[in-house]
C-alpha cells in the first residue's frame, strides 16, 4: 500500500478529530457552536446531494444496460418526456435546497450578532509584524492594562474584541471561540465570543502577512470569572522590584541599553511601545507570539540572536556580555 493515501487519511482524520486546540469542530463557546453548526448542516446536504446524485447515475447506468441485454427499442419521445420530468424535479430540489441554506444563513448571522448587554468584556486587539498587542481598557486610566502575545478572558461572559493593525492586513481567528475577522490599517473592526470553560485555546493569524505569518500566534487564555478578576489585578501592578543584586543589575542594563529604547515595564522610565510589553514577561507562556517556549534558555537566545530565530523580526540582536546577559536575564526572569 502506498504510503501516500495513508497520510493523506491520517490528515482528514486529524482535521475531523475534535481536539480541543484550534478546531473549529470542537466549539467551546456559542459563536463558535453556531459556526460547527452550520458547517455539519452543509456537510450533511452535500452529503445527501452526493449520494443522491451518484445514485441517480448508477440507476440510469443500470437501466440502459438491462435494455441493451434485452435488445428494447427506444422511444425518443418517452425518453424526452422522462428527462423533462427529471430536469424539473432536479431544479425543484435545487431551490428548495439554496432556500434551505438561505434560511440556516439568516438563523446563523442573527445568532452571530453582538449581544447588546452591559454585562460584557471589551479587549481591544492590535497586529504587529509579527506580534500582538493587547489592551484592556477602563475608565481610570490609572487601571488600563497593556499586554502582548496572550489574551486573558473570564468564561461565561461576552467578550468584545476591537481589532485594529498597526501596519498591514493581519486577521484574528480562534477556531474553538468564533470565526474569523481581518485586521485593518487604521480601521477598528469588532468580534465577539464566548467562552465556556476555562482553559487554553490556540488563535493564529489566518491572514498573510509576511515572511514570519506562520510564527504569529496568540494564547487565549480562559479564567473562572473570579479567577480573571485576580489575573487582572495582578496585571494592573507595576514591576516587581528585583529580588538580588544581580537581578538590580539587569535592570539597569535594560534600562540604558537598546531594551528601554522598544519596550515598556510599569514601574520603571521605560515606556516605549514600538515592541511588546514586558512588565510581566515571565508569567507568559510563550515568547516571539509563540515562537518559542517561554524559559531562560530561550530567552537568552531571543535576546542574542533573534534573526536567526524569526528571520525579519524588528528586533535587533544585542550583543552582551555573558556577566551582564545572565543579570539581564536574572531581571526579566522576575518580572511574573
């Protein structure tokens, strides 16, 4: 057996799996349930559509042979009559099928809709080349909370994304929450879903947006909705203070080196937006919006050669010494 169609079923296989990271096939939340809805209703006509219409062939094969054997004369004007039958029938179903998926349609986008309530979450969500900024806004700016390659969302509540870029089209698309939606240069777009229980779900771009697109995930992050509230709190506080004299090293080699001149840590004079924030690095889970395993190791490669690791990232290599990278690291490391 060649090995070709082996692998080419084990890939429809994954696909129908239902795992539960980006599937579109496993909804965890009512957008998304509305999405797999629709898809398995389409499934199931095209299925039926199929079926029918192999049938109706495999008949008329039959049909015509079992004459021929017998040696029966046609009647073009029987055979007229009975294909004119068909062809009517076989433009019936086809309205009564479009109308059909006219009706799921509408059901579907009016199911979609954002839910006009006050009991609700707004994040607003901006692509990077090739990252993501996160903010979570609130009428204090004192409480405004600025994030990057991780969106946190409570479960059993709506939440309103706004989406924007900041420099070309990307798009936003968590299979397991809702569909998918572009982000436009100076335009701000919306989307919402609903999660319903806590856990992790992967979000990608889906739209091409240059060399490194593949490399530009983002984390969604589901909380308890207690659980949130403390993850928001704790956002909302400035740096940790370094722990040791080496971690109080790294901080001033972050605060008068390249670091300081892209990136912000609350609590500190480092304010730069042009890359992510970094004020609590080290409780993300991934680094390079999902590059690469959040750790030390990585880190430490991140910071010396980030070229080689996402070729075209606007992050340049820094070149340190191995004293003042590992107080630089011993810093970062500390900022949960």
């Amino acid at each position: 057996m060649s090995a070709r169609p082996l692998l080419l079923g084990c890939v429809a296989l994954a696909g129908c799996g239902g795992a539960r990271n980006q599937s579109a096939l496993a909804p965890e939340g009512p957008v998304a349930g509305e999405v797999a809805s629709l898809w398995w209703f389409a499934l199931a006509v095209a299925t039926a559509v199929y079926l029918a219409t192999v049938g109706a062939l495999a008949w008329a094969a039959w049909r015509a042979r079992r004459r021929a054997a017998r040696g029966e004369a046609t009647d073009p004007a029987r055979d007229h009559r009975r294909m004119t039958v068909a062809v009517s029938v076989g433009g019936a179903l086809t309205v009564v099928i479009l109308l059909g998926f006219f009706v799921r349609d509408l059901a579907a986008a009016r199911a979609l809709r954002i839910p006009v309530t006050r009991d609700h979450v707004k994040i607003r969500v901006t692509g990077h080349q090739w990252w993501w900024s996160i903010e979570y806004p609130h009428p204090d700016p004192s409480q405004r909370v600025t994030d990057a390659n991780e969106l946190h969302v409570p479960t059993g509540i709506p939440v309103l994304v706004e989406v924007t870029s900041h420099d070309v089209i990307h798009s936003l698309w968590a299979p397991n929450l809702a569909g998918k939606k572009d982000l436009i240069p100076r335009y701000v777009d919306t989307l919402w879903f609903q999660v319903d229980r806590p856990g992790v779900y992967g979000a990608q771009c889906a739209e091409f947006c240059g060399h490194q697109h593949a490399k530009m995930a983002l984390p969604v992050v589901a909380h308890a909705p207690r659980d949130y509230a403390g993850w928001l709190a704790r956002a909302r506080r400035p740096a940790a203070e370094p722990s040791d004299s080496m971690a109080r090293r790294g901080r001033e080699i972050f605060l008068s080196g390249p670091c300081a001149l892209c990136h912000a840590i609350t609590g500190t004079p480092a304010g730069s937006r042009v890359g992510p924030e970094l004020t609590h690095l080290a409780s993300r889970r991934t680094l390079a919006a999902g590059t690469l395993p959040n750790g030390k190791g990585n880190l430490a490669a991140w910071i010396l050669d980030p070229q080689r690791i996402k070729p075209g990232t606007a992050m340049p290599a820094t070149a340190l010494p191995p004293a003042d990278l590992e107080a630089l690291l011993a810093y970062l490391g500390g900022l949960q």
